[in-house]
C-alpha cells in the first residue's frame, strides 16, 4: 500500500508541472501558432489551433501595410539600448558610493531615492506634458530613455549595491596600495568583477524598456514610435482583418526576448538571489 | 586627505542619481501640486481655484468607483499572484528532469509587453471566437461574456494582469525556496513529520520575511495597474474596470481638465505613500544593513 | 578577453549615440508626416475602388513625400488634439472630424487663408459650402473638407432571403423585425446578428429614425424625449433576443465591420466609402450579397430617409507644425479636381462638387445616386463643443445601463440629460 502511494507521486508531480506550464506557455503558443493562419482562419469558428494553412502572408502584409514596423523596433532598439547604457552608469556609480562610504548625506540620499520610488510614474505625466513641450523634447527617444531610466535607477542601484557589498574591501585597498587611484581603482578591478550584476540589470532594463507602453502611449506620437505603441494602434486597424498582421508583429515583437529570456533565465533568477528581494 | 577625497568622490558618485531624480520626478510633481489648484485646460488661462478640484472629485461617484475597483483589484491580485507563485516555487523545488526549461516556462510571461499579452488574452476571451469559449462550450457550460459584463469583465482583468505577474512574484519566491537546505527537511522527515507538516513548520517560516515583501511591492505595483487594464477594457463597460489610473488618465487626456487630473495625481500619491511606508522601512534597512 | 568586451562595449556605446543623432535628424526632415485614419490613407494610396495610387503623382508634383500616421479611430481625437497642444510637432497635416472641431480645439490649428491667397487651391469654392463655414471663424478657415461620409443602409441580401425576407426593409419598423429574425446560431456553429450596434453612434442612428436626436446644433438636450427612449426600448428587446452582440459596448467600428465581412452581420449603416471594402473579394466573405438602401425612416414619421450620421473630415495644419509650407503643398494636392476624383474613385465620399457632376465617377460609382441624396438630409451625430467627449462618455453609460437593464430608458436618459446639462456651452 505504501509502494503504490510512492508510485503514485511523481506522476501527480507530473500532471502538476503540465498544467503550470500549460498555464504559462499556452496563450504565447497561439499566438505564435496564429501569426502563421490565414486571415480568415483566425476569425472562423469554431477556432482551430494548428493551422490549415501554414502561411506567411501576415508577415508580408505588415511590412506592406504598416510601412512604419520597420522604424518602430529600429526606435525600440535604440530606446532600450540607451536605457540600458545609462541605467548602468548612473546605478553602478551611485551603488559603489552606498557600498563603499558613509555619511549623512549618503543615508538622506539613500532615503530620498527609495521614497521618490514610490511615486507612481502616471501622476508625473500631467505636469510633465507642457513641460517636455516647451523644451521641445516631446516625441523624442531621449525622452523615452531618461524615463525609463529614471523608474529603473533605485532597484538597480539596490542590486549593484549589494553585489558590491559582497566583494571585500580588501581587493581595493590591496590595489591602493600598490598606487591606484580610487577613481583606478573602480575601474580596473570593481567592474570586471560586477560583471554577472551588469548583466542582469542590462536583462531587467532592456525589458523594461522594450516592453514598456505606458510612457509610450503618453509622450511619444511619431518619430519616436515604440514597437508596442505602434501594435497598439494597429489594434484599431479600418479594415479589420489586420488581426493577422498585429499576430505578425506580435511575433516579431516577443520572439527575440523570449528566447533571449530563455537563454539567460539563470542570470536573472541568480541576479535576483544575490539581491534577495526584488521589485 | 586621502579618505576625504574618498568621501568627496563618494558623494559625486551620488549625484547624477539624485540629479535624475529631483528633476524628473520631484519637480514636476511640485509643478503637479500646483496644477491641482488651478483650472486649466490646454491652450487655454491658468486660473486658481483653491481646492475646488478636491471637492469636486470626492463629489463624483466615478472616483469612488476608481477607488473602489482599485482596492479590490488589487487585494485580490496579490493575494493571487502569493498564492500560484508560492505554488510553482513549491512544486518546481521538488525537482524535476530539465528543471532549467521548466523555470524558463513559467517566467515566459514576464517577458512580453503588456500589448503583446492583452492582443493574446483579447483574441482567446473572444465570446464568439475565442478558444476560451469553445473549450467552456465543449465542457457544457454556457460561453462567457467576458469583456462585455462588469463582473466578468473586472475577473477577467484580473486573469491576465495575474498571469503576467506571477512571474515576478516566482522570480523572488523561488530562490528563496531553493536556499532553504535539504538537510533541514530529511532531519523532519526523519522525526516523522509528514508533507504538510514540514510544509508549514519549515517552508513557511522561513519563506515569511521573502513573501512579506513580495506582498508589500507587488501591492503597490498592483496599485498602479494602467497599461494591461486600459489596453484590455478602457475602464470596462460601465467604468465596472475603471481603476485610478484610467481614472487619471481620462480626466486629463480625454477630458482636458488638466486641473482635476492633476488633483487625482496628488490622491493616488497619497494613497500610495501611506502603502508604501513598510516597503519603504523595509528597503532602506536592506540598504544598510551593513551598518 | 576582458579588455575586449569594454572596448567592444563602449564603441557599441558610441555607435548608438550616433545612430540616436542621426535618427533625430533624418526622420525629422525628408518626409512630412500625416497623422490619419486608415481609411484617409487607402484611399489616396488606392487600397480599394479603382486602385490608383496618387503618391508618385504627389512626389514628382510637389515634391514632398509622406509618413502616414495612421490611428485606430476611437483614439483618434485623444491623440490628435494631444498633439496639436505641443508647442511644436512632427506632424504636419491632420485629419479632424467636424465634430471635433469646438471652438478651443479649432484654435490649436493654423488659419489657411494666407496660404490659399499665395498658393491657391484649383475651384475653391467648389468645395461643399456648407462644410468650409462649418470650419470658418471670424472669416479665417482652419481646415478643408477631404471626405464627407454619407450614411448608407448595408444589408447581406443571402441571410435576410434565407429567412424568408425578399425584400429589403422599408421602414425602421421592418428594420427592427428583421434584425430580431435573423439573429441566432446558425447550423454550421456560425454567430449571426441582425443589425449594427455599437454605442452610442448607433442610438442616435436610430433615434433619427424617428425624428429624434441627442442635441440639436443649438445646443438643446433632446435624450430624453419620445425617439430615444423608444429606440431604447428596441434596442432592448433587441438585446434581449440576442440579435444584438453581448459584447455590445465594447465592439468597435471595425469589429462590426469584421462581423459584417465574415456574414455575421445582417445590415449595418455605415459609410457610403465602405461600398467598396465590404464588396471586395478579397477582403469580404460576402461580396456579392451585400446591396445597400437610404436608411428608412419609421413608419410614423413623414419623411422617407432617415436623416442619419453624416460627418466630414477635414485637413488642417497643426500651429505646432515644423514645415507647414509642405503641409499646405499636401493639402493644396488633395484638393484639386484631378485628387479629389481619383481620391473618389478608391472609394472616397468626396466633399467636391466637381466630382459629383463627373460622368465617370458617377457611372463607376453604384452608391454615387443614393450617397447624393442622403448627403442633403444626415447630419452630424453631434455639434461641436468644448465638453464634447465627456458628453459622449455620459451619453454612452446610460445608454448601455439602459439596455443591459439596469435602469429604465426614461430614467437613464433623465439621468443623462441632468448629468449634461451643466456642461454644455452657455449662449
């Protein structure tokens, strides 16, 4: 009676696991599956999963209709990239101070960063509306960077922070010694070291920032257009039979982070233990 | 001399950060606080009003509505998001044969835009096409009016947002599952403690400080919920999904009354710094926890 | 190795910032950018109709090329009006729907009269009057009608035969029975609906039906008189017999438009320019049973066709915009005969009088005669004013409380009317 109970286990596991990932993988699966139907197919019923026709037509059309796709993950590309860039200068920097001094003003800033954190990023979008227009800066990809940094800036000072904690002081202080500049000293040996820290937050921010539509939607129109913004609006397409194409851009638009995301979960769910708690 | 040098570059360091910060969000929220007292409608005077704005919007049922959506939204997808990601952090801790493709399953949906996940979920929610209603169909039940009554409509905003976040809430659960050693449990298991009772004598003990946490910022992410929401229903029909920030959002940018809208900013700042108090205490002690 | 990534790393950093620089500079000048609806651009483009693409013609003419910016329409004015607020833009030229266009939001546009003097546009005045006043201030005119949108009935002949109905619908009446007739699951597992439903637009449809309306131009509260509280009442039995999508108040336009291409809609009123998409093979799994009618008045009433949603678009330059001297080259373009024809023959409603006296647009064109005639009669769905999109999403609430049943039509639209009262404008 035992043995059978023992047997029985892991098959339960088993049937478990399945339904997590049936949960989990199945709605990105019919997407994926239905960028590659024939338009019509994807409005019959009742709803087929694999396709009759395996078709490539989707693809084709968006790039023919939407002459903007292009353009739009070109802006994606750069927006995340500078958002990476400039997230891990200004975090990594702002994470050796915390990590290596102390003082009153360090604690104040320390306070002040964590408590402007809890500002949720839609209220600064009224008052930042007339400013950015004044400046000229609407529609522009450095206003989409700077912001998507701004929300990212505290956690990812907080990861690089504790990474940092855990490299012994002794490494610099050794390298002082034999004559490097504290400034040298940063450079040549924290970095090479924080390696794992800056890619994990790379990973983080460049999903942020290519997945992002809120601040997209707000500030953003035309020449700074977001892949996300620019499928949103194909959503709302006068012809209505665009679902195939925004299934085309869909793919387009997730395939290469979710692979990427595959490859590299272990810097993520491994960045996020040395960090410990995440946000 | 060297270590104030040390002392000042340690400062610099800082700068750029607090530079960032104080300009894009503590100025324009000052500016914000301003707005709030006015009236002012784009192209159009600034006048002031006082707190005139502040009592219209408690005047106006719709913003109680917002608040009450808000509240209700979100204790019920944290308390969701705790519950299936503690579940996946369990089960996938047991350990499985290509445990790395199952971890990467389950994260999958933290890598979509908010977009990409509501085209997917509004395609399958479909009442007449949706896969979603077929299988319902073919079960025996009566196909569901998803997106198109209050209460299943503000269910079904919860589905998805859910199944976008539990990832983030797995992401920190899970590790934290995994850190616990297994000798811990054998000792258990050796003096005759069985699944449940080593499940709650030492999983979740040890577990309590990381869900707490997880609790405290998944609520105040949860508090802002715009992007899944307003891409999925707009605000629902009725307003039966219409949560603050779609609250803010239509005041403001539909509307024009960019005085009011302001005003709603000011609130949800509010609420949320009253909310955000213990994450708060509990990541500046994070932060220095050295000292 | 190491040294390697940094260096590799920080010329990629370079290499971006370059790229930034360049992208900021290159898509700000070449193109000009046209902020639209989908339909604007097919048919200046030749998606549909006729076929013929006018953009070479543009470019070699003008000398401008364009970036559409095209907008899913219930965005739309969100978006644009957003835009026009800026102090300075990218887009050059927008497309505004009359009832957009209030008093403030007029304003945020530039006043074309210097331009049409220096650069005239061909036959000015041979643009439908009634639409330039209606974008006239003061004497200064901030836009130029492009597209008028005729309301036409649309109905799938092969379902209504199917049931037993021959003949198309002669008044609303018949409209209403044989939505309610037609509606239901059909064998083959297809949803099939009886007539178009989406909020509000469709309400105040109907309501004129009957002689009624949501306000008039004058800015008088009409909700909550007899036609809509009767076109409520049918709408709720409509509702009721599921000839009307549960989904209703959250389909748009276009889904309906869908429903209709897939023979899921029996009869839709819809623009006149739809001819074409719905009657298209390609697009359309109905081609060939789609006929159009003028929508039928009620029986009660003393006039033949309904005076349903007639709207027009119009082209103006935002103040904000960056190069309006290629703006009004675009706009100008459009707005010549040889355009405005072309433009009509993709399955444009045009707003030029030279194209309706045209032999072969009137030939080539089935719906020409039936779009003419309404074109007198509709009128826009709403007047143009400040309040106007809170008005819409006041209006649009009750109206769906009433039919889901949650308040009674009467009580709704007392509800509604109190509710606008304060916000429209004073006289």
């Amino acid at each position: 009676m035992g043995l059978t109970k023992y047997n029985l286990k892991p098959l339960i596991l088993w049937i478990l696991l399945l339904l997590v990932v049936i949960w989990s993988t199945f709605p990105v699966c019919y997407a994926v599956i239905s960028s590659f139907k024939m338009p019509k197919d994807i409005y019959r019923y009742p709803p087929t999963f694999i396709p009759r026709i395996f078709t490539f037509k989707n693809f084709v059309d968006l790039f023919n209709n939407w002459t903007v796709f292009p353009q739009a993950m070109f802006n994606s590309l750069v927006i995340s990239l500078g958002s990476i860039v400039l997230t891990v200068i200004i975090s990594m920097f702002a994470a050796f101070s915390f990590s290596r001094f102390s003082s009153r003003f360090l604690k104040g800033s320390a306070f002040f960063i964590i408590a402007i954190r809890m500002f949720p990023p839609i209220i600064i979008s009224i008052p930042l509306y007339p400013i950015l227009s004044r400046l000229n800066l609407a529609d522009s990809h450095l206003v989409l960077i700077v912001l998507y940094t701004v929300f990212q800036v505290t956690v990812m000072t907080w990861i690089f922070k504790v990474f940092f904690d855990n490299i012994p002081k002794e490494i610099e202080e050794a390298a002082v010694i034999d004559g490097c500049s504290p400034f040298e000293s940063f450079y040549k040996i924290i970095i090479p070291l924080a390696r794992p820290s800056i890619v994990t937050v790379s990973l983080l921010v460049g999903i942020y920032a290519w997945n992002e539509y809120m601040f997209a939607f707000l500030f953003v129109s035309t020449n700074a257009k977001t892949t996300p913004l620019l499928i949103s609006e194909m959503m709302g397409s006068l012809t209505g039979i665009a679902w195939g194409q925004v299934f085309a851009a869909n793919f387009i638009q997730m395939v290469p982070v979710l692979i990427f995301v595959l490859l590299v979960q272990r810097f993520l769910v491994k960045g996020v233990m040395t960090g410990a708690f995440k946000g | 001399m060297n270590s104030i040098k040390r002392k000042s570059l340690g400062h610099y360091l800082v700068i750029p950060l607090l530079l960032l910060l104080i300009v894009v969000i503590l100025i324009p929220e000052i500016w914000s606080f301003a707005l709030s007292l006015t009236r002012y409608v784009p192209g159009g005077n600034i006048e002031y009003r006082g707190l005139l704005n502040y009592k219209n919007i408690f005047l106006d049922y719709s913003f109680w509505n917002a608040v009450k959506n808000n509240i209700i939204f979100v204790i019920v997808v944290v308390s969701l998001q705790l519950l299936l990601a503690l579940g996946f952090a369990l089960l996938l801790a047991t350990g499985f044969k290509g445990q790395k493709i199952w971890v990467s399953c389950v994260i999958l949906p933290y890598a979509l835009s908010p977009v990409v996940t509501v085209t997917i979920w509004k395609y399958m929610l479909n009442y007449d096409i949706g896969i979603i209603n077929f299988i319902l169909d073919k079960i025996g039940f009566e196909p569901i009016p998803w997106l198109s009554n209050s209460l299943w409509a503000f269910i079904a905003v919860i589905i998805v947002y859910t199944w976008k976040q539990v990832p983030f809430t797995f992401i920190i659960v899970y590790p934290a599952r995994l850190s616990i050693s297994k000798e811990l449990y054998e000792a258990a298991a050796i003096d005759g403690a069985n699944e449940w009772q080593r499940f709650r004598f030492i999983t979740l003990p040890i577990l309590k400080p990381t869900i707490l946490v997880a609790m405290t910022f998944r609520l105040i992410l949860a508090f802002r919920a715009f992007a899944e929401i307003w891409l999925l229903t707009g605000g629902g029909p009725l307003k039966s999904t219409e949560v603050l920030a779609i609250y803010m959002y239509k005041e403001g940018f539909r509307y024009w009354h960019w005085g009011i809208s302001a005003a709603v900013g000011v609130l949800i700042l509010l609420l949320t710094m009253m909310m955000s108090y213990p994450q708060m205490r509990i990541m500046y002690r994070q932060m220095f926890q050295n000292e | 190795m190491l040294k390697k990534t940094i260096n590799f790393s920080v010329i990629c950093f370079i290499l971006i910032l370059v790229f930034v620089f360049a992208a900021q500079l290159s898509f700000a000048q070449e193109k000009i950018n046209v902020m639209a609806a989908r339909a604007h651009k097919d048919v200046v483009v030749g998606s549909g109709g006729a076929g013929i693409n006018l953009m070479p013609d543009l470019i070699k003419q003008e000398g401008i090329d364009v970036e559409w910016q095209t907008l899913p329409w219930e965005k739309m004015q969100e978006i644009i009006y957003r835009e026009a607020s800026l102090k300075q833009s990218n887009i050059s030229v927008m497309y505004i729907l009359d009832s957009w266009a209030s008093p403030q939001m007029i304003k945020l546009f530039s006043p074309l009269n210097e331009y049409i003097e220096k650069n005239p546009i061909e036959n000015f005045d041979l643009i439908a009057k009634g639409m330039r006043e209606s974008m006239t201030i003061n004497g200064k005119i901030y836009a130029i009608p492009v597209r008028a949108n005729a309301s036409l009935m649309f109905y799938n002949e092969k379902i209504l035969k199917d049931h037993g109905f021959e003949k198309a619908p002669q008044n609303f009446e018949e409209v209403i029975s044989i939505a309610k007739a037609v509606s239901g699951r059909q064998e083959d597992g297809k949803m099939v609906y009886g007539i178009r439903f989406e909020v509000p637009t469709e309400l105040i449809n109907w309501a004129r039906a009957w002689g009624g309306d949501t306000i008039t131009s004058d800015f008088e509260i009409k909700l909550n008189e007899k036609p809509m509280i009767k076109t409520l009442q049918l709408a709720r039995e409509l509702y009721e017999a599921g000839a009307i999508p549960r989904d209703f108040m959250n389909l748009t336009a276009d889904e309906y438009l869908t429903l209709m291409l897939n023979g899921q809609l029996a009869m839709t009123i819809r623009s006149a320019n739809y001819y074409y998409t719905l009657t298209d093979p390609e697009k359309s799994n109905v081609a060939e049973d789609i006929k159009f009618i003028p929508t039928p008045a009620s029986k009660t009433v003393d006039f033949d066709v309904a005076p349903v949603q007639t709207n027009f678009w119009a082209m103006a330059i935002p103040k904000a915009s960056k190069d309006k001297e290629n703006a009004w080259k675009f706009i100008k373009y459009l707005s010549s005969d040889k355009a405005a024809l072309t433009m009509a023959l993709n399955g444009n409603g045009p707003t030029k009088l030279t194209v309706l006296e045209d032999e072969q647009y009137m030939k080539e064109t089935p719906y020409a005669v039936e779009a003419k005639k309404v074109l007198n009669v509709g009128r826009p769905l709403w007047p143009a004013f400040a309040e106007l999109p809170k008005v819409m999403d006041i209006f649009k609430e009750e109206v769906v409380m009433s039919i889901v049943g949650k308040k009674t039509p009467q009580e709704a639209m007392d509800d509604a009317a109190e509710r606008i009262k304060p916000l429209l404008p004073k006289n």
